[in-house]
C-alpha cells in the first residue's frame, strides 16, 4: 500500500491506494547470453526487494521535481509504503528489520515461466506449479503472492486435467502464452475454446501473453466464443502487455468489451501518455478495463516507475485521469478480478503432518476480544503450521478502510488452512475433509457483492464464525 497526497487538498490528508501487480513470474529458464547459455531466476525474494527498490525510485523521481505532479509524497521514502493489513504486519515484525520489504504492492500475481521445469512432466507444467502453489503458501509469502498455473494447450486433454489439478490445490487463475509454447497460428481453435472455458467455468481469469493486435483479435474472438459456451458470464480475459500496442484504434475497441481487461507491463516513456489519452478518448469507463503490472524481471524499475511516475503526473491529471481512476488501474479492478474461494486440497508438503498446531491453539481464539490481538494469534499459529494462505486485503469504496467483515473473513481463510493442516494429521492417507468448512465457503461467495459496491448485510456475526469453525472436531 502507498501513501500519497492531493496537493489540492488544504488539510492534507493522507490517501491510500493499493497495488496489485497482475504480471509476474517465477522460476528458472534457459536463455542466450553474450557469454552463451545462460539462466534467468526469479524467486520471491526478488519480486519483494523489486518494489523495495521501484519504493525508491519513484520517490526520488517525484521529490527531486515535485512541480511536475499532482500528488505529493511523505517526506521519507519508507513512509511511502506500508503493509496492508496488521496480520501482515505483525508477520513481518520480527523479519528484515533492516528493509521496508517492498510493502508498494500488497498483492502480486505470479504464474511460473517457460521454466526448465515445464517439459519434465506430462502434461507439461505440473512440477512448475507445484513451486507456485507452494511458495504462494508459506508463512513469508502467503499474504503477497496470488498463484496462477500455467498449461501448454499441446498437451490438449491433460492440459485440462492440470488446470482442474490446480483449481484443486488453489490456483487462482490461469496463463497461457501462445508465442512460447508455440501454438500462436493455433489461436482460434476449438482446443483453445475448450481450455478457456474450462478455466472460466472455475472463475480463474486467463491471462493471454500478446505480442500484437492480431494476435489480441484472435484472443477477441476466443473471448465471444467461450462466452457462448461458459456456465460463468462474468469472467475475465486478460491481454497482456496490452500487446505493446498502444495507437491501434482497433485495440480500444476490443478493450470495450466487458469480460476484457488489460495490464500495463512493459509500458514505459511516451507509451503511458498514448495509453492513457486513448483509453480516455476511446473506451467507456475505460478505468474499469485497465489494470496494473510489471512483467518482472522481463522488465524492471525503469518501466515500472515511467508509468507509475506519470499517472501521478500534472499531464496525466491535464488528461483527466483523476485519483479514483488510479485507484481502480493499481488495485481495485485485479481484486475485483480475483475472485476468494478456498482450495479443495492442501499440497502433502515435507513434514506438514508434523505440524505442532493442537486443538488447544485453537482455544486462544476463543479469548480474543479485539482483531489486534485476533492477529497476533494468527500469525503465531501460522508460523507454527508452516501453512500461510492468501490474506486478500479488499478494500471499501473510499479506499480508506478495510472492511471489517472481509478482514475477518480473510482472517478466517487462514485459520481454515490451520485447520487443514490439523484434519491432515488426523485422517488416514492424507484424505481432507472440508465438509466442515462448506458453509463458511457459501458465505464468502457473498464477497462479489461488496467488491461490486452493493450495500449488503452480512448474514453472520464474527462470534458466528468462531463459534462455528472452532467448535466443529474433526471426523
């Protein structure tokens, strides 16, 4: 989360935004160097110390010349960023003192590359993500990253069975890239049909890597054909990178369609004035279709920090893009996006059935009387577990405070995966039983409404919820 400043404002009062970056990899491929075969890493790790540095540097772009925005920044540069939520902050407390551990994005989607990994299995992917799954579920990340899977539609049927695989395991959307996996002249077909409505028909959005217009109207087209097809209308179909394409009239005009949307990776310089003026001049609530993402490590800070630095700009204000817009492109539209629900299975990793969670760590809930300590409780059974799920922090209209009803829910999400772990060592052969959390699952489908800015009353009660997860036993 980001604090920035109206500089209209007489009272000077702080405004938050969050960020999600919706583009991401992680893993190790092979590439060409100067020096011959090389390989390009990415962990976690680096996506975290990238907004560390990315913190830095748009800070520094806009005190050193703060004539040209329309916001201010706080005066130092760790200031500028915070953690979302005290659950995340009381994760951290303890870790990395020396850094602001890249709290400029709150959430940050990651779907493996095109990996030395992804051809040892059949279909291919399967070990690649596994590694994103997992990592998505560790005490140190589970609260940042947002894992999607990744299939090679060659792989036709079993492509299919993996992305069920992973919907299983908690993907929460899928990528697909049609240039690297070779399938590009293969756009329009109907194995294509078939792995895009299987995703949406689990609420995963697809996110398509785009290298141009032509190949964002076949991805077009795909989109009106699934929507025939799908049990899911309201679905997303993301173009990546916009296609690198940003004075083609024809891709405004696909943009305009309801189940698309786009991120902004790899936009850089002059790019983001061309975006943003024809996003205005040519799409309807075009603020509602963009959203933001980096590409790291494809790109880096200098991409990331030319758009970030103008759509704080006095041109961009000029333009009129205003503070709600930038408040949908760098958060609200991808958590929108992201639809909450809970994987059906918990990956059987290294020494989870040794987990040191007991029924009587459970009672320490029970006792809570406030969410500060209600957090610390978390954390502390979290980090005994080992298993850490996505804390979604969504965020109300103003985008000043977190609802408290989905703050607890989010809680929540992370004691059922305590849980789980517990059910696991209980039950015979790794066998989960989720019966128990079925109801609790019906109530978070209610989450859509409040993202979609429905007044809606919720039918439980925080007392409800503890009395209803903590009371249950294991069979």
């Amino acid at each position: 989360m980001i604090i920035i400043y109206d500089k209209d404002d007489p009272k000077k009062r702080p405004l938050k935004l969050n960020v999600v970056d919706t583009h991401t990899h992680l893993g190790k491929e092979s590439v060409v160097s100067g020096k011959g075969k090389d390989y390009r890493i990415v962990r976690p790790k680096d996506h975290i110390d990238f907004y560390e540095k990315l913190k830095f540097d748009v800070h520094r772009r806009i005190t050193s010349y703060p004539e040209d925005y329309a916001f201010s920044l706080p005066e130092k540069a760790n200031d500028f960023t915070m953690p979302a939520t005290k659950l995340q902050q009381d994760i951290f407390r303890d870790t990395r003192t020396t850094q602001n551990i890249g709290w400029f994005a709150d959430k940050i989607v990651t779907f493996p590359l095109h990996d030395t990994l992804h051809a040892k299995t059949s279909p291919h992917f399967i070990r690649s993500n596994n590694y994103i799954i997992t990592r998505a579920q560790t005490l140190e990340y589970g609260s940042r990253l947002v894992p999607f899977c990744r299939v090679d539609p060659n792989d036709k049927e079993k492509a299919i069975d993996e992305i069920l695989r992973c919907v299983e395991y908690g993907a929460r959307g899928l990528k697909l890239h049609p240039l690297s996996e070779n399938w590009i002249n293969d756009i329009v077909s109907e194995n294509i049909f078939e792995i895009v409505r299987t995703a949406v028909d689990y609420k995963l959005p697809v996110i398509f890597d785009v290298q141009n217009y032509q190949t964002a109207q076949e991805i077009h087209q795909v989109t009106m054909e699934v929507r025939k097809r799908a049990k899911n209308d309201d679905f997303t179909i993301i173009l990546g990178h916009f296609g690198f394409d940003y004075t083609t009239k024809g891709m405004y005009e696909i943009l305009g369609d309801s189940n698309i949307k786009t991120e902004t990776s790899g936009m850089r310089g002059d790019d983001c004035e061309i975006f943003y003026k024809n996003c205005i001049d040519l799409v309807e609530d075009w603020h509602l279709s963009a959203m933001y993402g980096t590409d790291h490590n494809y790109f880096s800070v200098p991409q990331a920090s030319d758009h970030l630095t103008f759509i704080f700009s006095e041109k961009a204000k000029e333009l009129g893009v205003t503070f709600n817009h930038i408040r949908y492109v760098l958060g609200l539209n991808a958590l929108r996006m992201l639809k909450i629900y809970w994987p059906q299975k918990v990956i059987n990793r290294v020494g989870i059935e040794k987990s040191k969670v007991t029924r009587k760590d459970f009672d320490k809930i029970l006792r809570v009387k406030t969410q500060a300590r209600l957090s610390d409780i978390i954390a502390q059974l979290c980090s005994i577990s080992g298993v850490y799920f996505n804390t979604d922090a969504l965020f109300d209209p103003s985008g000043n405070n977190v609802y408290e009803e989905l703050y607890i829910l989010n809680i929540f999400a992370d004691i059922i995966d305590i849980r789980r772990s517990f059910v696991i060592q209980q039950l015979k052969g790794g066998k989960l039983n989720i019966s128990e959390v079925t109801t609790l699952m019906d109530f978070a489908s209610k989450i859509t409404q409040i993202l979609e800015e429905q007044e809606e009353s919720y039918p439980f009660t925080q007392q409800y919820l503890f009395d209803y997860l903590l009371h249950q036993k294991p069979k």
